[in-house]
C-alpha cells in the first residue's frame, strides 16, 4: 500500500512529549510515513528543559539532503531550529528542494524554558516565514513576529495580516493563552478570517499540542487535504488527545495520540459541542457496565439532540 510522505524538522524530546517524537505519532496517526531530520537534541522531561545540544549544520544539511534524494516528499513542517544558523541551512535546503513548510515558530517549552536564542525571530522572519506555506503560532509566538502585544480576538486578526504580511500563503494564531471558556484558533488567507473554537480544557497543560497540531496540518496536507479544512480537523483531533491525555511524570500532561481516541466533528456552535461530548460520555458509561447479551445482533444506536431539534441536524448520533 502507497503511503503519503511528510518531513519533520525538528528538535527531538527526550520524554517523547513533544518534538519530532511527537510528530510522528501525530504522522503515524494520519497513516502518512514520516521523515525526520533532527536538528537540535533536547534532555527534558515533563517539568523542564535541562540541556540543549545543538546538530551540526552539516548534519542538518546532509539529513535533509539525504531524505530527499530518497524521497518524494508530500509535505514537510518545522519545529525548533533554535538559532539563525539552522534557520539559514534549513531554509536554503526546502528553497532548493523546492518545498514549502508548515513553519512551528518553536520558542519555549511547555515547562517555561527557552528552546531558541536571541536571533532566532530576526532569522525567521527573513529567511524561512516569507517561503512558508502557513505558519502556525501561539500568541506569544506571533507577538514576537508581529512585534505587538496581543489581548484579545482583534489582536489576533490584526497580528496575522501583519505576519501574513511577511509572505506565508496562510497564519494560523491559536488562541489558548487568551482568557476565556472557549478557545479560538484564527486562520488568516489573505482574503478572509476563518474561526475554530472549542471548548477549553480545564486543568490540562499539554506538553506538545502546539508540535502535535502543526504536524498534523501537515499530515493532512500531504494527503490532499485543503488547508483550511486541514486546519478544522487538525483542530479537532487535538482537542481529544488533549481530553483523552495523561500524566507519565511529575509536570505536564502529554497527548494521547492513540488511534483510538474519539474525534469530536466539526462543530458549527458551542451547544452542539456539548451535545456530542454528553453522548459520548454516556455512552462511554452505558458500556461500561451494560452486558454485551443485552445488545441485540443488529446493533444499537444512541443519539441525543440539541433543545427543541427540529431537523437532522439537530441529532447527534
């Protein structure tokens, strides 16, 4: 069977968190094969980043160089490049491969700690962003490439038209560092505004899902998804291996990337949403201790519906 063939650029995380660990089980979760080319070494766990060693520019060259004599790639992302020598070598090699990456601008763990230095942004947005594809930014992140603060939803807009600015085909700014129940991830196309909320999580802090989200966009671009359809179900998916996560060490949550995590669908409003999650929890109950000789051979469905349901629709099932 073919395969879709996508490339992580990347730092590589020892507690398999976050990083090029985390995109391939995001890749592996598409059924897309996935590529690496590793370019910084991180000792870290679930509280914090200890040491970071940096590849080799060469060894990051060859490792890309190398894939793509091989490979035909069918999308590619980037992750942590730490400084403006690895953003320089990385962005030559998808220039000459003529490649155009998701770009993850990585700036800081999860834990607090720094995972580029100084020049870094200034690289970034010279070298690599203007040749993106779409670039895929939590707030801080695209504070710092938009030079602004950033406080609520019109922010947000106003800071992707300035990215969008840089060049990128599309910018994505996700909205978990704003307040609020909900949370709002804004897709900017250089023509329109595309909104992606869902509810937050409450006492989660997940290591990776920035990683696990943008590799996912680029699993489901390198299998011919639409970009901004792409981003809705990326979206998605996150959100339920950030429900489904759990808790190996002492700090933060890691993702369930297991294939058998339950997606919620693309939910035009908020009460939808909560119709979706109460029936998947009753019936996550009901299996529980509910006898399999109960069901009968045909199967059972169960279905749930907003207040007042008056079309199909209205039905969740």
């Amino acid at each position: 069977m073919e395969k879709k063939v996508a490339l992580s650029i990347a730092g590589s995380d020892s507690s398999a968190g976050a990083g090029i660990q985390a995109d391939l089980k995001s890749f592996s979760f598409l059924s897309v094969h996935g590529v690496t080319a590793i370019t910084c070494v991180t000792a870290q766990n679930t509280r914090q980043v200890r040491f970071i060693y940096k590849v080799p520019a060469a060894i990051i060259e060859a490792q890309i160089e190398t894939l793509c004599d091989d490979f035909s790639l069918d999308a590619v992302k980037t992750g942590m490049l730490y400084d403006e020598e690895i953003v320089h070598v990385v962005a030559h090699q998808l220039k000459k491969h003529h490649l155009r990456p998701v770009v993850d601008p990585v700036m800081i763990a999860t834990s607090g700690d720094a995972l580029s230095n100084k020049g870094f942004i200034v690289s970034l947005k010279k070298e690599l962003v203007p040749y993106s594809l779409m670039v895929t930014a939590n707030v801080p992140e695209a504070c710092s490439l938009a030079n602004m603060t950033i406080t609520d939803e019109k922010d947000v807009e106003k800071a992707a038209k300035d990215i969008f600015d840089l060049g990128p085909e599309y910018v994505l700014i996700k909205g978990g560092h704003l307040q609020g129940d909900m949370v709002t991830d804004v897709l900017y196309d250089g023509k329109a505004f595309h909104h992606f909320t869902l509810p937050r999580i409450p006492q989660k802090k997940a290591h990776g899902s920035g990683c696990t989200l943008s590799a996912l966009i680029t699993g489901l671009l390198s299998v011919g998804e639409p970009p901004v359809s792409a981003v809705s179900k990326a979206k998605s998916i996150v959100w339920s291996m950030i429900y489904e996560g759990y808790t190996p060490g002492k700090g933060a949550d890691v993702l369930n990337h297991s294939t058998t995590v339950q997606i919620p669908p693309i939910i035009q409003y908020s009460e939808q949403f909560d119709v979706w999650l109460q029936l998947k929890n009753a019936v996550e109950t009901l299996l529980s201790f509910l006898p399999v000789q109960l069901i009968p051979e045909v199967g059972t469905n169960f279905v749930y519906a907003l207040p007042n349901a008056t079309k199909r629709t209205d039905v969740c099932g």
